[in-house]
C-alpha cells in the first residue's frame, strides 16, 4: 500500500469516526422544530451606523407581534447569532437560545440589540461563515427537525474556503442555507451581481431563497419579512427526517471522496484570515 493510501485511509478514519460522534454522543438533546443560526457580515465594508441598523432590524423583528406568534405554533425554535469577517470571534456571539414563549423571545431579542460589536473588520469569509455555523448546529444541544443558516452580507466571498465547499458540508447534514444580500451599488449591474452571487453562490437546499435589502436602511424590512418565512409553520415539518438519521445516513457515505472532507474542523472555533483580492 502506498503512503498516498495510508493516509487517505487515516483521514477517511477520522472523518467517519467525526461524523459518527455527532450521533452518539451521551449528551441528551432537546427535540425542537426549528434550529436557525444568524450569520452577520461585519467586514470593513459594514460601518458603524450600518451594523446598528441591522442588529436594530433583527431586534424589531423579534418583538413583532406576528413572529412571537408564529414561535408559539412552533415546538420550540432553536436561535444563535455570530458576526463574521475574515474570521469568527466567538466573544461577539449570542449563544443558542430556545424560544418558546414571549418572554424568551423578548430576551434574546434584548441581547442581539445590545451586543457589542466585533471589532475586527477585515475581509469577507461567506464560505468560513458557513462552516461555522455548520459546527454550531452540528454541536448544539438540540434536535430540529429543520436546519437553517441565514446569511446575511453586502458582498461576495474573497477570502478562505469557497462557498460552494461549506455548502458541500451543510447538505451532508440536511442544513438549508438561506441568504439576505444587502445592495449597496448605485450600479444597477453591480446589484445584479451580488444577487445573483448569493443565488448561485450561498443559498441551498430544498426551499432555500434570498431575501434582497435595499440598502441598510431597508434591512429592517427585509429581515422581517425573511423570518416570518422561515419560521412559518409548513405540513412538511412533520414529514421531515430527524437531524440525528440525517447524521448516521451522513456518516455512512465512507466513500465520499477525501477531497470534499479535508478541513472539516469539528472542533474549530475561529476561520483564520488568509487575504484575498476584491470588494471588503
């Protein structure tokens, strides 16, 4: 056997015995409908009064009526947000909450409003957002029965793994990604472009769609009316496959070719800067 084969084998060993500690860990884990994690761009194209703009939006969202209601016809809906740029500080990021009733809602929504912004501003990491918040579901102390990322983000990826490779890792998890980009281009080929990146680039999985803000100003309105789509209640929830049969299907695939499983970092906690060309 050549060197090339032992090693292939050693990581394909370890990438199996990865996923498989995913599903039999002794931890017990809380059955929800929905686990949604928040993803927020705060590269240095984000300023100041645009980060508060969004983390304003996604508190407003929160305390409306419509959306505590909808939580309510929900069996519990699992939430988490980070900020992300070329990396993932995870001092910035508001821990999973379980929302199940207004007064949980109200208080998660309280600490997305008050908190702190990261304040690394560097490049923009899509594809390491993506496998963050993969680990954090993956991770978490729930059992959803839909797994969501939502991304939001005024730019396209220019550093760190491809979109297109996290998104690799998430749909071997059933994890839908959904997008919100926020078009700050008076171009009108430029806001093409950005939305057409996040179609082609960002979002997958069965039912996964964008939700396009208009600049900052518009987030607000955008972000609403995101979540009251992907927390709505739908007759599929009911026939959807648990998240822990989703995992040991997963991690039977041995013969998933090595290439497509180098770099899942299960234990990672930060994407580091690598650099890269293009809009920051």
């Amino acid at each position: 056997m050549s060197l090339v084969q032992s090693a292939s084998k050693a990581a394909l060993a370890v990438w199996a015995t990865v996923a498989l500690l995913h599903i039999e860990g002794a931890r017990a884990e809380t059955p929800v409908s929905i686990e949604l994690v928040f993803a927020i761009d705060t590269s240095i194209s984000v300023d100041g009064s645009e980060y508060h703009l969004m983390m304003k939006g996604i508190a407003n969202a929160f305390q409306t009526p419509d959306i505590i209601d909808l939580i309510g016809h929900q069996n519990g809906v699992a939430v988490a947000l980070f900020q992300w740029n070329s990396q993932v500080n995870e001092q910035y990021m508001i821990p999973w909450h379980l929302l199940n009733d207004p007064a949980s809602v109200l208080s998660f929504a309280a600490k997305v409003e008050k908190a702190e912004r990261d304040p690394n501003r560097t490049f923009t990491a899509i594809g390491g957002a993506i496998d963050f918040a993969v680990r954090l579901i993956t991770e978490n102390a729930f059992d959803g029965r839909q797994l969501k990322i939502d991304v939001s983000g005024d730019g396209v990826n220019n550093t760190g793994v491809p979109p297109s490779i996290a998104r690799q890792k998430a749909d071997g998890f059933g994890i839908v990604i959904n997008g919100l980009p926020i078009v700050t281009y008076t171009n009108p080929a430029e806001k093409t472009d950005l939305v057409t990146y996040y179609r082609e680039e960002v979002i997958h999985g069965p039912g996964a769609f964008i939700e396009i803000a208009n600049e900052f100003d518009d987030f607000s309105r955008a972000f609403l009316r995101k979540l009251q789509r992907e927390i709505t209640p739908v007759v599929s929830q009911e026939n959807a496959a648990p998240r822990a049969l989703i995992q040991k299907t997963h991690a039977r695939q041995i013969n998933v070719p090595i290439e497509s499983t180098i770099g899942f970092r299960a234990c990672a906690h930060v994407v580091h800067p690598c650099g890269g060309p293009g809009r920051r």
